[in-house]
C-alpha cells in the first residue's frame, strides 16, 4: 500500500494550452493517504479518469509529479508502480476459467501456487465465485464477468493501490449495493488504498470514507460524505450532492445585508464584512431544500412564497416554490402538512451558505 500524493499536477490534450478551460486536469494539490477508502465524483468529462489514468501511468501528465510515499514515478510505467485497475467494462480472459483469470496476476508474478490457490479460493470467496471457478470465462453475464476483473485487481496482496473506474455501470442494479458493500468490506479486511471513480453520489457515499469531488478539472472539495452534504465549499457540490440539490440564489449586497428581487435579509456583521471583502465577485446565497422551514407570517425572517407543484416521493415531499420569481425547493417530511397556495418560509442562520464567484465565503 502506498500514500499517493500529486504535486503541481496539470493536464491538457492540447499542444500549447494557454487557458484554464485548455486544461482536462487543472492545476492541483492532492494526497491519498495510505489504506484509506476514496471516491473521485464528478459529472462525465470533469477529469476524473484522466485523473486517474495518471496516477496509473497510463498518461503522462503535462506538468506536475505523482509520488508514492514521496518517491517520483512519473517516468515508471504502469507495471512498476504496483497498481492494480478495474476499468468500467470487465477485462478478462474469455478461453481461460474463472480460476484462471483470477490466478493470472499471482502466477505473471512467479507466485508459489500454494499461495496463488489460498488468494484465490479467499476472493472467490469474498466475491462469492465459488460455484463458477471452473467455468470458462465466456459463459459468464456481463455481471460475472465483472465480478472476476474485480477479483483480479483484488488478489494481488502486494499493490500500492486498487483504481475504480466505474466498475459497476455494467452491473444490475440490484446486485450493485451488494458489491460495494463487498467492497467495503474487502477494504476494511486488507487495508487497501482504493480509490473508486464514479458519477454517482450514492456509490462514492456508501463506498468511501473521503470523496473528492471534481468539477472542470479541479478538486473543488474534499471531505466525508456528510461535510459535502452540510458545508459545500463550491455551488458545484452544492448542486451536485443531495437530491434534489441546493437552492442557489443570486444576492446584491445592500446596507447591513443582502437582497435578492424584493427580498432582503439582514447579516450579522461579521456576516457582512466577510461578504464585503468580496464586493464585485458574483455573490450567491445557498441552502439545501432540507433546511428550508415552513413558517407563519409572524416569523422573524419569515418570506412569502407561492406553491407551484408538490412530489411525493413516499416517505417525504419536494415542495416547488415561487419565491419572488425564483424557482427553490422544499424538503417536507411525510407527517408534515403541505402548504398550498400562498405560504411562508424562512432559512434558519445555521444553514445558510455564501458563495463568491462559487467559492464558500468562510
């Protein structure tokens, strides 16, 4: 297992990249700590598998070092540096049988076969292929057969790191939170840094104790899934994380505090000082539809709202709402009644974000 850090690191597919949006890797900071679980998030071509094909040695990055445990391996290819892959679609060999592929990596390494048997059957077990060990590999479903390019990646018990690309796009959407947690539960038995590409929330939250959350070639946040949720440090996360996502407001900063069509609310100063300093940036006010409160007309800081539109989902509601002319939403729970027509709201202190130019203002 090796800490894995990126120094410097920047990445662009254009011979001469002048500007920012030149890059697919902006330039960036970043340590993977030894044995940790780690989720790289974003939307589709944010940078995440150029990311991670870097650190891989796939790619050569445009500028920058990757180091495991200190040590530069930007001129190592892949088989140096110890890394084990699983890609989005499963690499495996069709002609050979599950024990085959899943001994494969152990017997390229010379392996004694006592050793490569223990590792094997202790996988199969793990990844529950005991009862497919000595079928050939093209007799498989495409869920199998992914199951076993997992199983590959996890039987080398010398790897500095195992890299996730999307494992589970080809698999049924029923077995998929067996497998992560599967995953989980490999991670916690061997101590394995892993790092586990995804586009989706639900995967890097229930796989990784740490997710770094990237946007247009950069690491906006990195934090537990809970931090993500509560503390956005970027509208991107903001939007992104929890479903639906924050309510993102445009806000002008007015005498004491700020206004946002014909609302106003008012900052504690220190509030405003902080916001000040940023006058000129883009200011946008956040917070998430389940920190909205129904309120009476009486509230202080109570707002006047129109309902557009109620869904429910079961167990909780999403509230459309009009506020001022601006689309926001509401969490209600199931117990809770459902406003109509013309209705207050507020935003308790406590939840309520700033951002400048996308940036939390801290």
């Amino acid at each position: 297992m090796a800490e894995i850090s990126l120094r410097n690191l920047a990445h662009s597919y254009l011979p001469n990249p002048v500007r920012p949006e030149d890059y697919a890797i902006r330039e960036m900071e970043h340590v993977w700590k030894q044995g940790g679980a780690y989720a790289l998030l974003g939307p589709s071509g944010c940078g995440k598998s150029t990311l991670l094909n870097i650190i891989s040695g796939l790619l050569q990055p445009s500028m920058g070092e990757v180091l495991f445990d200190g040590k530069r391996v930007n001129e190592q290819p892949p088989e140096a540096r110890n890394i084990a892959q699983v890609f989005q679609f499963p690499v495996i060999y069709d002609t050979m049988t599950v024990y085959d592929n899943l001994a494969f990596p152990l017997r390229n390494q010379k392996c004694d076969e006592a050793h490569v048997q223990a590792r094997v059957m202790e996988v199969a077990d793990i990844l529950e292929l005991q009862p497919m060990l000595h079928r050939k590999a093209k007799q498989l479903t495409a869920d199998e057969k992914q199951k076993v390019s997992m199983g590959r990646g996890l039987v080398r018990d010398d790897v500095s790191a195992i890299l996730f690309d999307e494992p589970l796009t080809v698999i049924d959407p029923q077995l998929k939170w067996k497998l992560r947690r599967k995953l989980k539960q490999i991670h916690e038995k061997f101590n394995i840094t892993m790092v586990y590409v995804t586009h989706d929330q639900l995967e890097a939250s229930t796989f990784a104790d740490k997710i770094a959350v990237m946007y247009e070639g950069q690491v906006v946040q990195f934090g537990t899934p809970r931090e993500l949720f509560e503390h956005p440090a970027h509208t991107f996360v903001g939007y992104f994380i929890g479903s639906p996502g924050m309510n993102l407001i445009d806000v002008e900063l007015t005498p004491g505090g700020v206004k946002f069509g014909s609302t106003e609310r008012s900052l504690s100063a220190d509030q405003y000082r902080r916001l000040e300093a940023r006058n000129g940036a883009r200011l946008v006010l956040g917070i998430r539809p389940e920190f909205v409160v129904q309120a009476s007309v009486d509230d202080e800081d109570a707002m006047p709202v129109e309902v557009r539109f109620v869904e429910d989902l079961g167990t909780y509601r999403i509230v459309d709402l009009d506020l001022g002319g601006r689309d926001i939403k509401m969490r209600i729970e199931e117990d809770e009644p459902i406003p109509q027509g013309t209705t207050w709201i507020r935003f308790p202190d406590a939840w309520v974000k700033f951002y400048a130019d996308d940036f939390l203002v801290e």
